[in-house]
C-alpha cells in the first residue's frame, strides 16, 4: 500500500512542535511497510492537491496566518477538488481557523478564510485566552475515544456545527467551551497541539484508515505495540484528574 501526504505551508505554520505529526504517520506506516511519501507546498509553489490522500496544515500565529492567506485562497478550487477525491484534511489550529468563514485578530483586522464550513473565528481578550492542557471525549466515527492535548489560542472560535469532541477537561473552541474542534468525516480541525498525534495513536491510525481509504479502499491496520503511548497518556489524564 501507499500513502500520499501533502504538508502544506510547512515552513510557516508549526506552533509547538505540529511537524510531530507527520513524524507519526510516517513512522506508523513505515512499521506497518506502508510507503509513505511526504511532500511539502509553500507559497506560490505548485502542487496538484487532488493527487494526496492526506492534507495537513499545522498552526501559526496571526503573523503567519496573514502572510499565507492570500496563496491559501488561490488555492481554495483544489482543496475543493481534493476533497471531492476523497483527500482527508488535518487542520491544527490556525490551519483549523482558516477553513471557516474569516479570522478577526486581535489588532482588529479580518483574515478572510476559505468559507468551507460556516464557523468563524474571532480574538478574545488576554484574559480569556485558552491556554493548558486539555481532554476531549471525541467520536471518531464509531470509536468513542479520549483525546488529549495542549491548547494556546487566542481565537474563540464560534458557529462549529459538528464539533469534534466534548471537553473534559481545558476550554475547546471558545473559552471554557463544552466542545472542541470540528470534524465532519473528512475534515478534522482541532486546537489540540502537544504534537496531537504521538499522544493519540488511536487518532494517528483513524487518520491513516481514513486517507487510505481513498486509494485503496477500506482497510485494516496491524496493531502496533503503543503501550508507552498509553501511559503517557494515563499520566496526562491524571494530572487532570480524570
């Protein structure tokens, strides 16, 4: 089997260590002897979008998020394309943000986004700003799940009709929320960086089956020995108490 994954604007948006991620995928497919090809697309670099089983924009400040957006909407038509194909999207943070309706940061000025989904996001004071760790019970389909991760965001987002999962501990999508992230089968936007997936490898396997899928159908995948992953995890929830 292969997998295509396409790491876009990957030398602009990786807040807290987002690249571990694909350091996952990758590793979990290379011990099940899936091939595994990573490319990257930055600004004004061409790639056909619809040839990845996988799309993932990590997180970046507004800095960051104002220098790609122009490019990003350029390429609005073959995202479209991508998902029309069957691509599966990562979206961590402000890669999360951008594919809703617009980003109003905190100096005022409106980041348009890709208008995909019909949540938006707007800044919040410093004192409601999301910060810490965070659990979330998420449905990954079927598979009911605990998640966790690390949040820091100042963009409340607001309108998500399908979040991704509900909060236990932390704030989610907007300050002290009872929900996080976005997920509609297809597309999984979240705030949870940590990296998210070397502390999920539930999440990093679900994501694998799901863009698998695309190419070869539905599949199977080896169980792999996680059980570091797991008490790192138990750790985490812990110290939660949870």
């Amino acid at each position: 089997m292969k997998l295509k994954i396409c790491w876009m604007y990957h030398d602009l948006m990786d807040l807290y260590g987002d690249k571990g991620n694909i350091q996952v995928l990758k590793t979990r497919c290379e011990k099940r002897g899936i091939e595994c090809v990573v490319d990257t697309c930055t600004l004004d670099e061409e790639k056909t979008l619809a040839d990845y089983d996988l799309l993932f924009i990590g997180g970046g400040a507004d800095r960051e998020q104002g220098l790609l957006v122009n490019d990003l909407l350029k390429r609005r038509d073959a995202i479209q394309e991508a998902m029309d194909q069957g691509s599966f999207i990562l979206l961590i943070c402000g890669g999360y943000q951008l594919f809703g309706q617009y980003y109003l940061d905190g100096d005022g000025q409106k980041i348009e986004g890709l208008k995909f989904f019909d949540y938006y996001t707007e800044a919040a004071s410093r004192s409601d700003r999301c910060i810490g760790n965070i659990a979330v019970e998420a449905a990954l389909d079927n598979e009911r799940i605990i998640a966790v991760g690390f949040e820091n965001h100042g963009g409340q987002t607001k309108g998500v009709d399908q979040p991704f999962g509900k909060v236990l501990k932390g704030h989610g999508n907007t300050y002290q929320s009872a929900f996080e992230g976005f997920y509609n089968g297809q597309v999984l936007g979240t705030y949870m960086h940590g990296p998210l997936l070397p502390k999920n490898p539930e999440i990093a396997d679900f994501i694998l089956r799901k863009a698998l899928a695309k190419r070869h159908g539905e599949c199977t995948l080896e169980p792999l020995n996680d059980m570091l992953e797991h008490k790192a995890k138990e750790v985490m929830l812990k110290r939660l108490g949870l």
